[in-house]
C-alpha cells in the first residue's frame, strides 16, 4: 500500500492553544498517514483539542493510539508538534507528546541533523540564504526550529536604548525579571551628564557601573556606541573595561596622618611662581580623578591682596568632552584682600572622571596668586590645530560678570595658554 507523507511540511500554528489552526503551502490532502510539522504558540489546557489545516474540518487530536492527551503535552512556544492524520478515526495523533522517548518527536536523527525540505540534512549543508529564516527547517535536535533565529542573530539580547543617563531599553521576548548573570548588547544614544541608569523594559532602573564596581563618571559613554552589561544581581557591569586603568593621580594620599598633601591639577615638577589676574572671568583648569574620592578642602594662596572687601570664589565643574559642563560644587569664598593661604572646608565625593577646577574674583584690583610655572604644566588640552609656536592649552576661560558659579559653564570658553593659579583640593577618602 503506498503512503502519502510530506515531511518538512511547516507551518507556524494560529487560532487558540485549544482550537489550533494552521495554513500550509502547498494546502495539504487528508489521507491516511498524512503528516505534518506545525510550530506551537502555547501549550494545550484541555485533554481533547482540535487541529485544522488550511480551513478543514477541525478534527480531534490524540496520543498515538487514541488517548486522550494530557494538558501540556503539546508544549509552548517554539516547539515543533508533529501530527499524523488517522483517516479510520478522523483524528490527529501526536506523535511527539510531552516527555516522549524521541524528545521533540523525530528518532533516528543525530546531533545537529534537521529535516530540510523532504529530507534529513545537517546544519552545516543548508544554503547560507536560508539563515535565518528556515521557513522549511522542521526540527533540529535538541532545538527547536523557532529558537535558532534568536540564537543566531541576537535580536533576544540587543536593543537601542532611548534617554539620557536614566537609559531604558526594550527587548523582544520580554524578560519577566532580571537574574544574575545576564548579559546584554545596548546602544547607547547620548553620552551620560551623571552617573547612568540602565532600566530593561521596565524592570527597574539599576545603577551602571565599570569593571571594578566603581560608578561610572560623567562622559564614559560614546553617544551610539554599543555597550556590553552584565548583571550581578545589584547593578548593571559595563565590560567595556576602561575603569580598570590606572595612572600616576590614581595614587593620592588621603587625610594630615603622618603628613598632609594637597593636589591641583597635574604638573610635572614644583616649579611655582606667581601671577596678577584680573576680575569677572571664570576660569577652569582640568583636574583628573582616577577613582572614587572625596574632598575636605579646596583652597588657594594669594600673595598680594586686591580691593578691600572682595572675594575670590571658587568650585568644581564636571566635563562633556573636554569642557567644563555641570557644576558639582560651588564651595563658597575665601577673602581677596587678605595675602595667605585660604581654604574652605567641603565635603565633596568625585567618581573617576575629568573635573574642572574654577575660581572667579570681584577685586577692582588685579589679585596675584601663587602659580606654577608654564613649563610645570602638561596639558590635557594639547595644542592649537594651527600648530605653530601656539602654546599647549593649560585650561580655559569664560567672561562673566562676578557671581555665584552658574549651573552650567558659560558656553564657548576660550583656551587659556598661560600660567594660571594654583587651586588645590585635599582628599579625606
């Protein structure tokens, strides 16, 4: 007697866990035998569900036999039923039940072999077209068929991130919590202003970290760079790796045990001098902070007093791209008609990251500051892009009418090529 099957004809099944409906192409014949793949959505709740294909007459499904099935046994989303029509009993019969001895319902396949059209094949003979959409690919073993999209483009783990430091990301399927361990591929749109949030579809904003746990600093982010995190169960990791670098102003004694040191920013050796500056200009030199810190003072020295009754005040600015951008702290003022050393006690925590140290004064008078020496003085700002005998940048500088310090550094600041004050802060922690 000749037996009509079509193996590897697919189909994605439609209609209800319990009423289940398919379309094939070509449209299938009901004869005795005929079988046919069909990949589930959901699993069945009742004991007695019906199959029709392309319009047919819905007809019972059953175990291989005639029993009635069990809830679940057709298993949920992805997996590949596979159903021989019975022409004596009009009926389907489910050949792969849950638990079956042949796994997902085909025996006599070996590891990475699939049914491919009409025959058996292995993964590694399909036409490099067809990935990754095998609207033929019936079953590979121990993988059903619906799964190996996601496996193989990823499109389970990436997303474009919407937002500006508090980041959300949706994903396609949908996690229902988050669990230790994973990882996922985000781009991120804008640069961070603070220390970023990573919220996945809604599951609750977590703090972004580096490598070392340290949060990470204004501008660490690339704006449309793709990132890597991790969840350890607290925090999302970022395993872009750059916070594990250390450099010399990673190293910077904290407290006056033993003996007190302060730190400005960077220079090469301790060749000072001293120098007049004028009123209303808002000036910021970069100053480097390699890992978590925090600041109990921050002050300077004058060494020829200015008008009586002014003040010179002074702050720290966060960076955007090698300027000074938001302010962290305006630490208040120290007397700029008095020739000492002042300082102003604070309590200010830094993450690593590039900072601006600021000071603007009132004085009519030009007030000399200690400085160090131009040739003291490496540059994080390098030079002019007309080359030449242009000085290396020191810092930069904004015209602004004396003030409390603005919550964002004036735009379009000019890069200062000459020695300028020493402002210097000393680390508690």
């Amino acid at each position: 007697m000749a037996l009509t099957i079509n193996l590897g004809l697919t189909a994605d099944a439609t209609g209800t866990a319990n009423a289940i409906t398919a379309t094939y192409s070509p449209a299938p014949t009901l004869v005795d035998k005929k079988i046919l793949f069909l990949v589930s959505v959901s699993p069945n709740t009742s004991t007695a569900p019906t199959f029709s294909p392309n319009g047919l007459t819905a007809r019972p499904i059953v175990k291989n036999g005639g029993a009635l099935l069990s809830s679940g046994d057709i298993v949920g989303l992805g997996h590949v039923v596979i159903l021989e029509y019975n022409l004596a009993n009009t009926r389907w019969e489910l050949l792969n039940p849950r638990g079956s001895s042949s796994g997902s319902g085909i025996s006599g396949l070996t590891t990475n072999e699939l049914v491919y059209g009409n025959s058996a094949t292995t993964i590694a003979s399909l036409p490099v077209a067809t990935y990754p959409s095998l609207t033929e690919l019936s079953y590979v073993k121990g993988l059903p068929s619906a799964i190996s999209p996601y496996i193989q483009n990823g499109t389970d783990k990436y997303a474009v991130a919407t937002g500006t430091d508090t980041y959300l990301a949706t994903l396609s399927p949908v996690p229902t919590a988050y669990a230790t361990g994973q990882s996922f591929w985000i781009k991120i749109p804008n640069t961070n202003t603070t220390t970023p949030t990573l919220n996945i579809n809604s599951l609750g904003a977590k703090t972004i970290k580096g490598a070392n746990g340290v949060a990470l600093p204004v501008g660490f982010f690339t704006a449309g760079g793709n990132y890597d995190f991790v969840y350890d169960g607290t925090d999302f990791i970022c395993q872009a790796g750059l916070m594990d670098r250390k450099d010399v102003s990673y190293y910077k004694k904290t407290g006056a045990t033993t003996y007190e040191r302060w730190y400005s920013y960077n220079t090469t050796n301790l060749a000072v001098t001293t120098g007049a500056f004028a009123k209303d200009l808002l000036r910021a030199m970069p100053f480097v902070v390699s890992k978590t810190i925090t600041i109990d003072r921050i002050g300077m020295e004058i060494t020829v007093a200015g008008t009586a009754a002014s003040v010179v005040r002074m702050g720290i600015y966060a960076d955007l791209n090698n300027v000074p951008n938001a302010l962290v702290l305006d630490a208040g003022t120290i007397a700029g008609d008095s020739a000492t050393v002042q300082s102003i006690t604070i309590n200010q925590t830094l993450t690593p990251g590039l900072y601006w140290l600021t000071y603007i004064h009132n004085s009519t008078a030009s007030i000399t500051f200690r400085i160090f020496a131009i040739g003291a003085t490496p540059s994080v700002l390098g030079i002019d892009s007309a080359f030449g005998a242009t000085p290396i940048g020191i810092g930069v500088q904004s015209t602004l009418v004396y003030t409390t310090l603005p919550n964002t550094f004036t735009a379009t600041p000019t890069v200062l090529t000459a020695a300028q004050p020493i402002i210097a802060v000393r680390l508690s922690s």
